[in-house]
C-alpha cells in the first residue's frame, strides 16, 4: 500500500516526482531555512498549547519568556515569530471547549476508517494528516493550522481535514467546521472555509480516487507543471525534464535564443509571467517593495488626465487660435473606439462597417503574442 497525505497527493502531478520522492526515496529530506522554521515554531506552539491546557490555563506567558532557542538553527528568526505569537489572540488556548487536540496525527485504513494515533507509521495506513489544533465549541468545530511563511497559503488541506477530522476524533454532533489559517509571520488570522457535514463529504471521493490511482501506477512519467517551479525548483535531481524545466525561480531562463529548447524555455517563462506579476503586486502591496539585480518592485506615485468634456475641449483649442488641421491630426480612433461609438448610438453591426469602411482602411498586419494553441479536432 502506497500512503498518501495532502503534500503527498499535490507530488502526483508530476508522477516522477512522487516515485523518486516517496517510492524509490532518492531525494534527500529538504533542509530549507523555511521548513526548518516552521519545524521549530510548530514544536514551540505544540508544547505551549499542551502546557497551557495540562495546566487550566488559557495564556502563559512565563512559558513564553522562559522558551529556549539559543540551540535552534535559525534562534533569532523562530524567536520574532514567537512574539508575535504571544502578543496576538493566537496565544490563548480555548482550554474549556471540547474534542480539544494539538498536533494530532491522523491516520487511516484503505476505507479511510480512523486508526489510533500510534499507529501513524503503520504500513496498514492508507493516509495521514497533522492538525496543529483542533477543538469544538458548542455546536461548531474549529481547526487552525499555524503559518509561519508571508504567502497565502492553500486553504485545500485544511478542507481535507474538515472531513477527516471529526472522523478520526469521532465527533458526532455538530453544525458547522470552521477553517482558520494563523499567519504567524503577518500576525493576522484569516477563516478559509466554512463547512456543513455535507459540504466536504467530496473529500471522501477525492482521496479514494487518489489511492486507487497511485496504487495501480506502472509508469511514472515526468510532467513539467507548477511543481516544476515551486519553492526554487524541483529537488530531484535524476528528472529527465529538470534541465528544461528548472532553474532561475523554478524556469531555465536562456540569456540567449540558440536553438528551438531556448525558445521554448523563455515561452514558458513568459506563460507565467502575467499571473505571478498579478502575485507579487498583491505581496507588495501587503509587505513592501522588493529589489533585485537593480530593478525595484514597488508602487509609485503617478497623476493620470482625463478629459471632462471632449467637444468643449477641441473648441477652446480653436478659439485659442489653434489649427483644426493640427488638432485632427493629433486625435486617433481606433476601431474598437468607433465600434463602441456606434453601439451606444444604436448602429447595426453592418451600418458599423460601412462607417468603418468609408472612413478607414483595414491593413495586415502581422501581431507576435503567446496565446492557447487551437484544438484542431474542435
């Protein structure tokens, strides 16, 4: 049996990425200063948490000042996040409510029944999953999941676990899940997702199919996707599509065209170009502008016109002694411009072309742009 988990299940969309990762186990355990932060800050939150609800308590504060970190990795940076930790409401552990678990680990058979904790590292476990808090309070469910990063994170794990959890917890009755992200970093708290029982009964479905599917696998081809690029570039070395597809940011960017490998490589660059710019401005807008090699990623200040009124306008130019013949040389309608004209003035889409045929002149042109390629069988 081949087990599977959120972070699992997102490896399958590049099938050599899984094989190499958790099959054949040639990929080294990543020892990135991110994931080696986070670690910690998780296993501060666990024992604070743990403490506070041993001890009725809902805040504890001595804990936090007493904490140790000088023998961690990275002490200074896992210290910032645990005061922020401690001055948000993130410090106060909801002693008194019900079902209350912390770093949970979820474990099931290959009918997605619950198995006991213990047995997280069973072979007969089908899938697993952590919880960094879960608890109920009247009739609704809460988990939290605890960020120590600056980017959004993905809200999908946590409505995995809206199903997973009162299952494996073996919690009854209730009305609702509610799904919260902690941004530790940013010291904020967002709800991702607000479930009914029924709402993620899908989940059960999804992971199944997941299952059947890598446990049936004979091949496991490279796919070249968004994994490609994901946290600097994929970590498997042996990928027959790595040299394509990974380098700068995750893309092998060729500071010059020489072959159609080169061409290829800056189209993909180019494919996601628009939504990671879209990306980095909502980051900058959140946190500040960014420099590299020079360049600034930022806002700047900038003042923008608007003509109020057109046919005033071009007649103070004339009154002001101002050639016609300068001011129409110097306006431009476009095609799309005369179209909207004529719509708004109730024109039909052939008095439109007459208009835009006695007045104009449609010319070739040759126009270069990255768009979808036609399916030819449509």
């Amino acid at each position: 049996m081949i087990a599977l988990s959120h972070s699992r299940e997102q490896d399958l969309a590049c099938p050599w990425r899984f094989h190499e990762k958790h099959i054949a186990k040639t990929v080294p355990r990543e020892e990135k200063d991110f994931l080696v932060i986070g670690s910690d800050f998780a296993k501060f939150a666990e024992r604070y948490r743990k403490h506070c609800k041993a001890h009725g308590v809902e805040t504890d504060y001595d804990f936090v000042r007493d904490y140790d970190v000088s023998k961690l990795a990275y002490p200074e940076r896992v210290a910032e996040l645990i005061e922020k930790f401690s001055q948000s409401d993130f410090a106060v552990v909801p002693i008194d409510s019900k079902h209350f678990t912390v770093e949970a680990r979820m474990a099931f058979d290959s009918g997605l029944l619950p198995l006991p904790e213990k047995m997280y590292f069973s072979k007969k476990v089908a899938y697993r999953g952590k919880v960094d808090m879960g608890y109920k309070v009247g009739s609704t469910v809460y988990l939290v999941d605890d960020k120590t990063g600056w980017s959004d994170a993905d809200p999908e794990q946590l409505r995995k676990y809206a199903y997973l959890m009162p299952l494996w917890r073996k919690i009854r009755s209730f009305d609702k899940i509610v799904c919260v992200l902690n941004y530790v970093a940013k010291g904020s708290r967002e709800v991702v997702g607000e479930y009914g029982r029924r709402d993620v009964n899908d989940v059960f479905d999804e992971i199944m199919a997941n299952l059947e599917s890598v446990n049936s696998r004979t091949e496991w081809p490279a796919v070249p996707g968004d994994l490609c690029h994901a946290y600097g570039g994929c970590p498997v070395p042996s990928c027959p599509e790595r040299d394509r597809a990974t380098a700068v940011g995750g893309i092998r960017v060729p500071w010059d065209i020489a072959s159609r490998e080169d061409a290829e490589a800056v189209a993909r660059l180019l494919m996601y170009q628009k939504p990671m710019k879209a990306k980095l401005k909502e980051w900058v807008e959140a946190n500040g502008g960014v420099s590299v090699d020079g360049y600034v990623a930022d806002f700047a200040d900038s003042k923008r016109w608007k003509c109020r009124d057109a046919g005033k306008a071009l007649r103070a130019l004339k009154l002001l002694g101002v050639d016609p013949e300068i001011i129409m040389g110097n306006l431009s309608l476009s095609e799309k411009e005369i179209a909207a004209i004529c719509r708004q003035g109730g024109l039909g889409g052939e008095e439109t072309q007459d208009f835009l045929l006695q007045y104009g002149a449609f010319s070739d042109s040759r126009r270069f742009d990255l768009r979808k390629e036609k399916d030819e069988s449509e």
